[in-house]
C-alpha cells in the first residue's frame, strides 16, 4: 500500500511540474519514479491474486524479453537501413549498435540468473550489464514517452518570433528534405497567425557549405513567394544552442518576447531545454520526420540528454562498485 500512495503522490507531482514548466527534465524522472512506484504497489497489493501474479510473471520473463529481443532486431535493421539509405556515418550506426547493446544486456541478465557461480568479478560484471539494460531501457522509455507527450501538449501559438533551427545543406547549398520540413512549418505558424511574428531564420555556415544555412533558408522562402521583410537572419550558430542564444541576445533578451521555435519533432523537448536553460519565454513545435530516421536521431537525442545529466549514471556506476566492493570484501 506504501508504494502505490508514493506512487500516486509521485504522480501528482509530476502534474504539478508539468503545468508549471513541460521543458523541465525533473519531470521524466519523477513520471519514471511514479510508473515504477504505482506498478510495484499494485504487484505488491495483488500478490495474493493468482491470476494476476501469474500474469505479472509471465509478464517479466515471457513478454518483457520478447520485446526487447524485438526491438532489438528492428534496431539493427533499421542500422542496415540507415547505412544505405544517409551512407556510412557513425550517426548513422546508433540504431544498429543500440540493438546489438540491447543483445548483450539481455545475454548478461540470462547469464546472471543461470549461473550459480558465488559472488565473483565475473559475477559482478554480469551484474553491471544487467543493471545498465534495466537503466538505460527505463530511462529511455521514459524520455521518448514524455518527449511524445510534450509534442502533444497544448500551445499558446502567440508570439513575436518563429525561431527555425537549421541542419545541413544539401551540395552545401540547398535546403534539404529534414530543414524543408521545418520551413513549410514555419510558414504555416506564420500564415495562422496572419503575419503577427516576425521568422528568425538561425544556422551558420559549415566548413562544407558554400554559404550560411540561415541564408539558405531565407533563399528557400523568397522562392516560395514569402516576403523578405518578415524574415531576420541569425547566421553564426553552429548548434541548437547557440541557435537560440545568439537569436535571444540579437533581439535583445528572453523573457521580453514571446518565442515559438520549429525543430524536427524528435528534436523539440531537447530544444525546449536549451530555451529554458537560457531564460527564454519559448515553447517549441515540431515537424514531421520521415519513422526510419526517429530511431538513430532520437537515441542521439538520449546521448545528448543523459550526458547533460552525467550524474545519474554516475550514481548508478557507483553504487555497483559500491555493492561490488562489499561483496568482495571477506566478511
């Protein structure tokens, strides 16, 4: 009974964050820590159920594997995909490594339960790579539902700017397919909101680039018809954040505007961050991205958040060691 009241003020909590601040990472952890909390509460209290202890059992070892053996093939597919659909880059491998990562967690879990060896480095080795599956999996889980929900979430569509974030060109050039999409997006917030905002076009030029990407896009729209005194240029960034610091400190502040950003849908919740990390009155819109390339972008995604959030894995490699010590240690 404990854990599902926990759970449940957990949830509540998570709501109360939600409304106050959706950008916040405080909430993946605390909607993580109430569908652990709530799950475990009503094992615990069904426990004398039969039909329902044998359905949480066959739960953990028949269908919980299954899925993530799974998951893991169609990862390694989609790597296969990938590489010949982009070409060879490591970005390009992510998915592919992911499952072949996801294989060999589930292999030290077997291993672990199988093995009767007593307590061992070898022990203590499979005890990290089936400590990591579990941790990497549920944070990640995590991460991309509460990423889906943000996306969902209800926005307040009035502003000053329409921020859209660039990529790379195309022959160094040319706006490609992934940066159009954000551009007819912006153009569609634009005509909603009868010309009311001004389009903040942000991307600098690259090594490989014959000109800056916020130059490239404002060329993609003069094409299209769009007029060019709606348009601002912001081009030296070379990243997301520097997307959106450069823009705030350009039209002088975060708070005294109201900003809308377009990113792809993958890339909004890591956006937002960034905005409220740097103080500004933002919320985010994403376009769509073509599904064979969400499994590679959103785990760089994941990368990207967990080593801004090191700490938490740090905690998790510590208290193994700390376990792994004290079994080693003769009693």
């Amino acid at each position: 009974m404990l854990y599902l009241i926990i759970g449940s003020l957990c949830l509540l909590l998570f709501c109360l964050l939600l409304y106050r601040d959706p950008r916040s990472f405080l909430n993946v952890i605390v909607l993580l820590a109430a569908v652990v909390l709530l799950f475990t509460g009503f094992a615990e209290t069904t426990r004398h159920v039969e039909y329902v202890s044998e359905g949480i059992m066959l739960f953990f070892l028949f269908f919980v594997p299954l899925s993530l053996l799974f998951i893991a093939v169609l990862l390694i597919l989609n790597g296969v995909f990938m590489l010949k659909r982009e070409g060879r880059k490591l970005s390009n491998l992510l998915s592919m490594l992911a499952g072949f990562a996801m294989i060999a967690g589930m292999i030290a879990t077997g291993c672990m339960l199988l093995v009767s060896t007593p307590d061992t480095m070898l022990m203590s080795f499979l005890w990290l790579g089936s400590i990591l599956t579990v941790y990497v999996s549920a944070t990640f889980t995590a991460l991309l539902i509460y990423s889906l929900l943000y996306l969902r979430l209800p926005k307040d569509m009035h502003c000053d700017y329409i921020i859209v974030h660039g990529c790379g060109l195309l022959d160094g050039e040319r706006v490609s397919p992934l940066l159009k999409g954000r551009l007819d997006k912006a153009a569609e917030v634009y005509k909603k909101l009868n010309g009311r905002a001004k389009l903040v076009l942000s991307g600098g030029q690259g090594a490989d680039e014959k000109l800056s990407e916020a130059q490239a896009m404002e060329n993609y729209l003069l094409g299209q018809g769009f007029p060019r005194d709606a348009m601002l240029l912001e081009d030296k960034s070379a990243t997301t954040y520097e997307n959106l610091r450069n823009v705030r400190d350009m039209l002088g502040g975060g708070r005294e505007h109201r900003y809308l950003f377009v990113t792809s849908d993958y890339h909004v919740f890591r956006t937002g961050m960034f905005a409220r990390d740097l103080g500004m009155n933002a919320a985010g819109i994403g376009c769509k991205t073509a599904m064979y390339y969400w499994p590679s972008a959103f785990i760089r995604e994941y990368i990207a958040i967990m080593v801004r959030y090191k700490w938490i894995t740090v905690a998790v490699l510590l208290l193994w060691l700390a376990l792994t010590i004290e079994s080693l240690l003769p009693i």
